[in-house]
C-alpha cells in the first residue's frame, strides 16, 4: 500500500521537525504526503508559513513522494501546482474537474462524492485514470464519519475504478493544534492507536493510509508503512505449545467465500498441515469455544485435521477441536468486517 503522513507549515510545527519526519517516512518506505494551505490557525506568520510551506514541499518531492494538497476554488490559482497530486474541496464546477484531470492527477473527496456526480464526470470525459479519492479527517470529537457510511461512500468510489484513500489519528505522538483531538476519518478510531486504526480500515477495504496528525512518534510511522494491502493483522494470545500448530498459525490465510454461520474458516489450514507433515493431537479441546477463540482441528476430526477456525459465536466443547490462541479482547470487532476472500494474519502478542 502507497501509505503516508501528512505534514504541516506553522501550528507550532519547527522546519526541523517536518523535515526529520519527511526523512523518517523515507526511509521507512512511505509514498505520500498529505499537505494543506487551508489551516488558517498555521498562519501567524505568513511569510515564515510560505517560506517553510516551499522547503516542505521541495523536501518531499525530492524524497519521492507523490505530494497531496488541499486545494478550493478560491486558492487554486494563488499558487504554483507543478508536480503535486491536488485535493479539491467542495465548490469546483464539473467542467473545472474534467479540466484538471486531464492536466494532472487530482483527488475527489470521497466523504462527500455520490454515484450521480461521479456519472456526470464520466459523461462529461474525465480523465478517471488521473483521478484518486481521499477521505476529510475531522478534528471535531464525534464528526467522524459513520463506518456503514465509509464503506458505502468506498463502494460507490470503486464501482468506478477509484481508488481511495483514508486518514488514521496519532494517539501516542503529538496530535494536530488547535483541538488537539486527532485527525481520523472515522469516529471509531478517535481513540485507538494508529496500528490498530490502520488493520480497521485494511478491513474495510480502503486503498491507502494516511496518519492525519502532523507529529506521529517513530512507532506509529512504522506501523502504517508496513500495513500490507488486503491483509487483516490481527492481534492474538498463543494458548499452544504444539509446534505443528504453531508453525500451520505463521502463515497467511483466507476466509473461503461461503460464510459460515458461526465460524470464520481458513481455506488453507488442512493443505499447510499436508505440506509441513505430522498432525495435531487433541489438546485444550474440553472447553467451551467463545467468541474470539482460533482453533484447529485435531485428527480426530479426520479428514478436517488442521482446519482453521475463528470462533464468532459461543460454541460446545468439542474433543476434535484444539483451542489453540485467542484474538486480544479489544480486536474481536475486527472479525465483523471480514469479508469473503479476505485475506488475514495473526501476530501473536
């Protein structure tokens, strides 16, 4: 995923800094970098906010990063554009849109598009190869957007070939002034962590990350560059000591397309128990299976021996089933959002 972090002239911000996170988010692999004239708390010193605003660009594009700025109708023309990703506020005309897109990669708002003026667009001959979509972030506590609402705003997005993008908060590092209250997209990540903020919105289905606070710590940065794309993470406690159980729970897995009722199944489980030999004796199988737990087939389940499971309901024990870890308490929600074909991971903690 071509992740990022966004980085801002003024609002206490010293040239130093940005320019270090700039080469923090280098080196870590990081693609993007959103940025923003549209800040009028930043603005104290405007010549100081110019000068340090065209250091921060240079810095960046040098690094090679594809710059992403906020841009309205207003400001358009006040600067120059060479070479930057523009994002356009609300308020550009259809024949605006078509125009630019045609002259440079532009990004919609994806909080705010609908399937009618993404239609018009198409009609009119938008350029949609040069055209992306990113999220608002909101400052404000509870003005983040609803998650059925992401998703849905996502899918209109996608349906037209769009890829889209959303921010993440800092918890740990400085949040943005003057709230100070982080800059998610979505409310339900005002307050987790940036990690966890990131695995959410890959289970959504988003296309990039961006940390929307301008002084994440070294930690958060690294969390977001090595989210991959189409991977669920999740967060777990190993409750096994079998070291063909743990060796099957390292790999990669994906949820089959037919949904089962009360469990996630891995596709993979039996075959990667094939393929390193051996087999999975009964263990931990007396006790009820609750939500959260992962499991694997024993081999008295036969032909089912090594099968994967997520337990997403309350279960009987079953002497054929090992509980062999159980996903961290404040993570279960992450298996809601699974969809068919997802793949996931476990990271034991």
């Amino acid at each position: 995923m071509r992740n990022g972090i966004s980085v801002y002239a003024g609002l206490g911000y010293e040239l130093d800094e940005n320019l270090a996170l700039i080469e923090l988010a280098a080196s870590l692999g990081m693609k993007r970098i959103f940025t923003s004239t549209q800040i009028p708390e930043a603005v104290e010193d405007p010549e100081k906010f110019l000068d340090d605003f065209a250091v921060i660009l240079t810095s960046a594009i040098r690094s090679g990063f594809e710059v992403i700025i906020d841009v309205n109708p207003e400001n358009i023309d006040g600067f120059d554009w060479e070479g930057l990703t523009l994002r356009l506020d609300d308020g550009f005309s259809f024949s605006q849109i078509v125009e630019l897109s045609h002259s440079r990669k532009i990004q919609l708002n994806a909080s705010t598009v609908t399937n009618e003026f993404l239609t018009i667009l198409l009609n009119l001959g938008a350029n949609f190869p040069n055209i992306t979509a990113l999220h608002n972030f909101y400052p404000h506590p509870y003005t983040g957007l609803d998650t059925y609402f992401f998703e849905n705003q996502n899918k209109i997005l996608h349906d037209f070939g769009i890829s889209v993008g959303a921010f993440v908060p800092s918890l740990e590092g400085r949040r943005r002034p003057p709230l100070g209250e982080g800059l998610p997209t979505l409310e339900d990540c005002r307050n987790f962590s940036t990690d966890l903020s990131a695995r959410f919105l890959v289970a959504l289905g988003i296309d990039f990350i961006i940390i929307g606070d301008g002084m994440p710590t070294v930690e958060e940065c690294r969390s977001v560059a090595e989210i991959v794309d189409d991977e669920v993470i999740i967060h777990a406690n190993l409750l096994t000591s079998d070291p063909t159980s743990i060796k099957i729970l390292g790999n990669k897995f994906t949820r089959r397309p037919d949904i089962s009722k009360s469990v996630i199944r891995a596709a993979e489980g039996r075959q990667i128990l094939k393929s390193i030999g051996g087999t999975i004796s009964p263990d931990n199988c007396a006790t009820e299976r609750n939500f959260g737990d992962i499991t694997i087939d024993n081999k008295n389940f036969g032909r089912y021996v090594g099968e994967i499971q997520i337990i997403e309901d309350v279960l009987p024990a079953d002497l054929r089933v090992n509980i062999v870890a159980r996903i961290v308490e404040e993570e279960n929600f992450l298996t809601g959002y699974m969809k068919p074909r997802q793949k996931f991971s476990f990271k034991f903690v």
